[in-house]
C-alpha cells in the first residue's frame, strides 16, 4: 500500500508547471531560487547528531508556525516518510538526493502551490527556495527575499562582515543565493549549437546538468543551468547576470527553430504523428520514452504544429515519473507494470484512447 | 560457463556502471555507461576542469605541529583540508588564512557583497523598488508586455506597502 500523505499533492500541478508564461514558457519550463542559511551557535548539520538535529528541526518549525505569512505550511520529518514518498517529493523537485539520506530532525516545509521549499538540516540548517514558471524571475526573487527575511528576523543566523552568510561548504558562502532553470532546447541539441550554449554558459559562471530523471540520464532534452558563484557579487547582480545568460540561450534555441522550421515542417510533423501512433497503441511506455515523446510535443506545439496545451505536456512530464504512477494507482509497482499503468495514464490525459 | 561481468564505468574503468550518459565529442553525440562520480564530472559534456571550479582538497603537506583546532568546535585545520566542510560559524575564524585563500581561488573574489543582516534585516522597500524598475525598464525594452504588465503590478504593491 502505498501511504495517501502526498495524495493531496499528487492530484495537482505545482505552480511552477500549471502557469506556462506566454513569454519563452515554450522554452523556459521554470525556475528555481535558494538561500542556504544556517543559524547562529549551533554546529552545521553534517557534524551533529540526531538528537541535536530534533532539537534544531523544532526550533526551525516553532519559527515558521510563528510567522503569519508562513504558518499554512506543511512541516515533514524526512525520518516519517516512506521511500516511495522521498522520491515522489526529488521527483517534483522539492528536495534534494541528499536530504533523501537523512533521517530524524531533518525535513522539509512547503507550501500547498509548491512555490516555498524550504529543506531543513540538509547540507546548511535551512535552505530555503522557490519555485515559479517561465520568465517570472522577479516574482520569485522578490518573494524568496521576502521568506529570507521573515526568517532571518525571527531566527538569527550564522552571519558575519567579511563573509556573508557563514555556510558549510565554501562553495555556497556569501550570500547563499543561487538561482536555476530548466530550458528545453531540442532543436539545439539535435543542430549541435548546444555545444556552444554550453561554452557560454561556462564563460559566463552558469553551469549546466540534465534533467535528472530515472536511471539519471538526460532526458527529454530538459537542461538545468544554474549560478555558481555566491560570494563577491550582491544577488541582484547574480540574478541579472543570470537573466542575461537565459536570454542569449534563449534567442539561440528560436533561431535554430525558426532554421529548423523552414527547412524541415515535414520532419517534425511526420515525427509528431508517429508520437501519437506510438503513444495510443504501445502497451508499455517507459518513463524515458515518454520524456522523449513529451519533448517532441512539446516542440510541435511550440511551433503551433500540433494543437495541444503545453500545460497538458507538463503535466506528463511530471506525471509520468516512477513515484508519480505509484501514488497516482495508489499501489506499489514493479518496472513493467508501471510502464503499462503509465501508457493507461498518458492516453487518458492527453485524451488519445 | 563464463560468468557475465557487471559493467565497468567506461572512464574510470573501476566503479560499476550505473549512469548513461549522452556526451559530445567532436561535434558528435556519444553515449557512454558510466559510474556515478564520472557521470556527474562528465554529464552534459563539460567535464569540470572547464566550468566548475572546485574546492580544492589539499591536506598533503601539512605537518603534524601546523596542524590547528577550531575552539569552539574542535574541528581540526587538517580534517577540514581534507573534507571542504566546515563544522561551525568559528571555523571561518579559527583557519585563516586558508578560508580566505579558498574563498578566493572559488569565487573568485574577495570582498563580500549582498544582503546587510544584524540579526534582522533593514528595511529593503527601495532595494526591492529598484530591482522591479529595471526589470520593467528591460522588459519594454524587449517588448516583453505581458511580463511588463505583471511587473508594474507588482511595483504597485510594493509601492503600496508600508516599507517593511
């Protein structure tokens, strides 16, 4: 059986996938904020012991509860949760591989939208970020900056002058701030131009990672890009620098579909019917099967070839993850019955039976 | 019979195969099984040497008497080397001027710039004023007018807050 904890969240989208932004929301699937914020006179997470975890993990909790803005969210111990429901919660992006390992006093908040996560004693006390669609980047700086504050005027942190915020990993040290999102750019990974995507993006401090999804391969043509330095820059000029690299990747991924369009239309839409043939008559789909259909889709409906929501293609891409199908069914399943539950799944949702 | 051999990584040829990989060499797309470190390293092509800098690891040369302890911790100057992790607020303190020279080969940089905290937060109206005006000034000019017309809402309300 699988625990109904998560059913609420489940039957949903978040908000980062239900919006999709009328500006780049073809490309620019969402984007992601985080602090990472520890609290003054206790040792980091990674060195102390479960009992002094509780203790900050409560203290954390009666912290948020205290905060009217903050109240309504809901406060996980990753010690309670099955293991199906840690990874229903990596694979919506909420909480990271490595908060998976933890167990008493580590956690958790979030709000019902999905736009405020907020994992406790994972690498830092608290890292606190938000989620939000498309191009919406001051949305979610301006409230991230507000969470940030409500906080750090209730709870003190671990701050000083001449370093910022004091973290763990001197990686993250300064301002804690990192920012992040998800491009799908199939048309330049199939022209090759990705590469020079990814030579810019590491001339201008962006890295770049998959879409890490199961057996971690790269998937559907989803990249992340995130910030990489924390310290020596204010986080408007982190988040403007930021912007600036999106906008040039994005510019590059429509010239290579305007290209791609002229001269192959044909291509793409003998690629987008056999998605569909595929889709309504496959008995079992894999979870990285249709994050290749979903991309082929996605792209088609971009480029107005096919007419279909990009929210209803979000939401197989989300939909369609392993933990996702389990607690959809609300039964444990091994791989190949997973795959038959998902093509039930993906035909009833985009309504292809 | 002859057993099958779990799948090596194909870089390192040591850890068990557990990650595919797409990467791109010489303008081609290549697909490779590989462990997770390398996986990680390698993904998306660029291996870090190019874009990430990493923290280095350097607990070598290091002699027993230079060895120090964080006070408030009792961190060790060569555990800390060795991990990249501090152990607490006081370790910033406590191994200077190795922090310090860290910090700066990362980032660098060596001058820290960002939020002002004295265990609350001033007031950040005019801040938060600032960034939303840019904002709208490069969303018109980029003809952006959907997000110019979310971003003059949110200047309102701003404007319309008490200043807290």
């Amino acid at each position: 059986m699988v625990p109904d904890r998560f059913k609420w969240m489940s039957e949903k989208l978040p908000f980062w996938l239900r919006f999709v932004s009328p500006l780049y929301g073809d490309i620019v699937l969402s984007i992601r904020m985080r602090f990472a914020r520890n609290l003054k006179g206790h040792n980091f997470p990674l060195f102390i012991d479960e009992e002094k975890k509780v203790k900050i993990f409560n203290l954390i909790k009666d912290a948020l509860f205290s905060i009217d803005k903050l109240k309504n969210l809901k406060i996980y111990e990753i010690g309670e949760l099955e293991r199906i429901e840690k990874d229903f919660l990596v694979e919506r992006h909420l909480i990271s591989r490595d908060l998976l390992r933890e167990g008493k006093g580590s956690g958790l908040a979030i709000d019902m939208d999905e736009r405020i996560s907020i994992m406790v004693n994972e690498e830092d006390h608290l890292r606190i970020q938000v989620f939000y669609p498309g191009f919406m980047f001051e949305e979610a700086f301006m409230r991230i900056m507000e969470i940030d504050d409500l906080v750090g005027s209730t709870l003190e942190y671990a701050y000083n002058g001449r370093y910022g915020f004091l973290t763990s990993c001197l990686s993250n040290v300064g301002t804690g701030f990192r920012v992040s999102c998800l491009l799908h750019l199939p048309v330049s990974f199939i022209s090759g131009r990705i590469q020079d995507i990814f030579k810019f993006a590491a001339s201008s401090d962006v890295t770049v990672r998959g879409y890490y999804g199961e057996g971690s391969e790269v998937m559907g043509n989803i990249f992340q890009f995130s910030s990489l330095r924390t310290f020596g820059k204010s986080e408007e000029d982190i988040l403007s620098n930021f912007k600036n690299v999106v906008y040039r990747i994005i510019d590059i991924e429509k010239e290579e579909r305007e290209k791609f369009f002229k001269n192959s239309r044909d291509f793409i839409e003998d690629r987008v019917m056999r998605t569909i043939g595929i889709i309504k008559s496959a008995k079992f789909l894999s979870s990285r099967e249709v994050m290749e259909y979903a991309s082929h889709l996605r792209l088609a409906a971009g480029m107005n070839i096919l007419n279909i929501n990009i929210e209803k293609i979000n939401e197989i891409m989300l939909l369609n993850q392993p933990a996702h199908i389990q607690i959809l069914f609300g039964k444990i399943m091994e791989e190949k019955e997973r795959d038959k539950f998902r093509g039930i799944l993906i035909r009833t949702r985009l309504n292809l039976s | 019979m002859i057993e099958k051999k779990e799948n090596l990584c194909e870089k390192c040829k040591e850890n068990k195969a557990e990650v595919k990989v797409i990467i791109f060499e010489g303008g081609k797309k290549i697909k490779l099984e590989l462990c997770k470190n390398c996986a990680e390293k390698e993904s998306m092509g660029i291996s870090p040497v190019s874009s990430l800098p990493v923290l280095k690891k350097e607990p070598s040369h290091l002699k027993q008497e230079e060895d120090s302890v964080c006070l408030n911790c009792g961190l060790k100057l060569s555990e800390f080397l060795k991990l990249v992790k501090l152990k607490c607020e006081k370790c910033y303190e406590s191994f200077e001027p190795h922090i310090s020279k860290i910090i700066f080969d990362y980032h660098k940089a060596s001058e820290y710039k960002g939020k002002v905290y004295k265990g609350v937060y001033e007031p950040n109206r005019e801040f938060k004023l600032r960034v939303l005006r840019r904002a709208l000034d490069e969303a018109i000019k980029r003809e952006e007018f959907e997000r110019a017309a979310r971003l003059r809402d949110l200047l309102k309300e701003v404007e319309e807050s008490d200043g807290s």
